[in-house]
C-alpha cells in the first residue's frame, strides 16, 4: 500500500476493484489543435447541465493527448458503439497514430475530428478545467449534436461490453 492509502483506509487496489464494479459508457474526445487530430479515450463521461448543456469527462494529468487536447478551442465527445471496442483500445494506446486506419474519421463542425459510425456526437467548446487530485476534470459546453442508432459501448470489470435491455 502507499502513503496515501494508509493515509485515507483505503488501499489503492480495493478501490479499483470497487470502482471497477461500476459499468461505464466509452467516450472518445477528439480535436484538432494546430490543424492536428489528437484523441483519447474516457469512461469518465457525464452530463452536467441541460441548461446550459454541459458535459464533463476527466483526463489523467499524466497524459500525452492532454496538453495538446487543451488547446483546442473546440472538441467533440464520440460516444462510441457496442461493437468499436477496438477503437476505444486504439485510442488508448501511447505512441501510435490513433487517426490512421483501420480507424474512420470525417471533419465536423469547428474543425473537429469526427468518428463514423459512432453511437452520438457531442461538439464542444471548453467551459471549464479544475485540477482534482490526480485528474483534471473538464467541462464541455454543447454547441452542437448528433445521435445514431447504436446502443452504447460500456466498460465494466476491465473489459468491454454491449448494453442488452431488459
């Protein structure tokens, strides 16, 4: 256990494990800063306010895709698909072009990559950015949107799944 674990009574592997019990949507955030596609992927992704639209996903501060996702002054939340777990495994991946194929992208509004095929678009401009421990939360306000007929990718357990209603 670390410090922080003893710090707090919780070691950091009976959180995981705990948090890991929470089955989550797949987003992937795209933008073009400097005219360069740059994504990654987040299960983090929540609504925040319908009035204004806000949407929310936090980014490790450890990431590569993070500085450079910062500076765009738009972005666009890809809520991927029940069958692109591979995209969602591509996008998280360091040190490979994630926007060369196999993977399908078009430009959207503001200049935004855009995944095909995916479950919904959301194209965002940065409202706000807090630093939370090791994470930075980011909060998109919705200036446009678009929805597919897909059912969602969701992660649970450290794997991917497809949603399957009642």
């Amino acid at each position: 256990m670390t410090a922080h674990a003893y710090e707090y009574g919780v070691d950091a592997d009976g959180f995981r494990s705990a948090l890991a019990q929470h089955a989550a949507g797949v987003v992937i955030v795209t933008a073009r800063p400097e005219g360069v596609p740059v994504g990654l992927t987040a299960t983090s992704f929540s609504s925040v306010s319908l009035d204004p639209p806000l949407v929310s996903f936090y980014v490790d501060r450890s990431s590569t895709t993070w500085p450079w996702l910062r500076l765009a002054d738009h972005f666009a939340v890809n809520v991927l698909g029940g069958d692109q777990h591979d995209l969602a495994t591509r996008f998280a991946r360091r040190g490979i072009d994630r926007f060369a194929g196999p993977t399908r992208w078009h430009e959207g509004p503001h200049d935004t990559p855009l995944l095909d095929d995916v479950a919904a678009h959301l194209v965002c401009r940065p409202h706000t950015t807090v630093d939370i421990g090791d994470h930075t939360l980011v909060v998109g306000l919705v200036v446009e949107c678009a929805t597919g007929v897909k059912r969602p990718l969701l992660y649970h357990r450290g794997r991917y799944g497809r949603f399957l209603p009642h």
